[in-house]
C-alpha cells in the first residue's frame, strides 16, 4: 500500500483531470506514480514535460529507456524497474538485455558506456570523476551527450525517489531490482 494517496480520477483537480487525459489518449492508462505525483499537479506537469522535452534530444526512445532501467537498478526502485522493463518489452527489446540494463550494461558499445556514466553519475551524486568523462569520451559520447545522459538520469531520479518516498503500488508486472543481479 502507498505512503502517499493516489488521486482517483474522481478526487482529482481540475489540473490534474487535464494532466491525466493527455496521459491516458499517450499509454491508455494513467500509472499509479502520475497518480501519486497529481497530489501537486505542478510536479505532474513538470516532470511530463521535462520527459517530453527530453524526447527532442538526440536520444531515442530505447535509449531514454536504457538509461531509466540503469538508474531503477542503481536507486533499487521496483516500480520504475517494473514500468520500464514493461516499456522496453513493448519496444522489442529481449529479456536478457532488459536485464543487462537494469544492471547499467548493454552488448551495445554506446549504449553500455552511456549506461555507465548514468550509473556513475548516481552512485557518485553527479560527483564524476574525470575518469568518468574521459570513459564516456573513450565510448563514443559527445559532449552532448554526455548532457544528455545526466538530464534524463535526473528526470529518472525524480520518479524514483518520489515511488521510494510514497512507497507507490506496482500496477506493472512486477520486476524487483534485488533479483536482476547477474
């Protein structure tokens, strides 16, 4: 059961109604941690539009995706871990590279010192090292990129954190980060 209260499409505001229309014509559905987050729709707002944002980057959508199972592994957070294996299952990616992710590994090249940063990036607290730059150089990131990678960490941190506060109920197969070590 949540810490935090989902908001019911009958308990919610105005804001939040608009909020969850456009999220149920995008998935179908509004996930329980958009739920969640519509207790303030301004943090609803902001973080579906800094993602929104964040898909005119260079970045495709299996990246980001990446990207979000490598920082659900390092934070440990099952919903995030469920919601985005899910999503990678429906963007054709097999299980064992699902895997591989949620522990900050790809068999791409890029993508795996892509994934490498982000998990540096949370494990260091955006503390890197220079080590770590010259690492993401060395894998082929720009300096864009580089950019990039740490932006949709971050957004990824964001929805982590609030399901680890909130405790938010899983309504995604369940995916549990402890188990995906490999």
């Amino acid at each position: 059961m949540s810490r935090l209260n989902p908001v019911s499409d009958n308990a919610a505001s105005p804001e939040a109604a608009n909020l969850f229309g456009a999220i149920k014509s995008k998935v179908g559905m509004v996930p329980n941690l958009y739920r969640v987050m519509a207790n303030e729709p301004a943090v609803l707002a902001a973080a579906l539009n800094f993602n929104d944002t964040l898909g005119e980057g260079s970045f495709d959508q299996k990246t980001r995706e990446a990207v979000a199972l490598a920082v659900a592994g390092a934070n440990t957070c099952d919903y995030c871990a469920s919601a985005h294996s899910a999503i990678s299952k429906n963007l054709k990616v097999d299980q064992t590279e699902i895997t591989a992710r949620l522990n900050g590994r790809s068999s791409d090249p890029k993508l795996n010192a892509i994934l490498k940063f982000a998990v540096a990036v949370v494990d260091k607290r955006g503390l890197v090292s220079n080590a770590d730059i010259a690492d993401a150089r060395n894998g082929g990131l720009s300096e864009g990129e580089i950019v990039e990678t740490v932006a949709v960490t971050v957004a990824n941190i964001l929805t982590n954190y609030i399901n680890h506060v909130a405790e938010t109920a899983i309504d995604f197969p369940v995916v549990r980060t402890q188990q995906q070590a490999a």
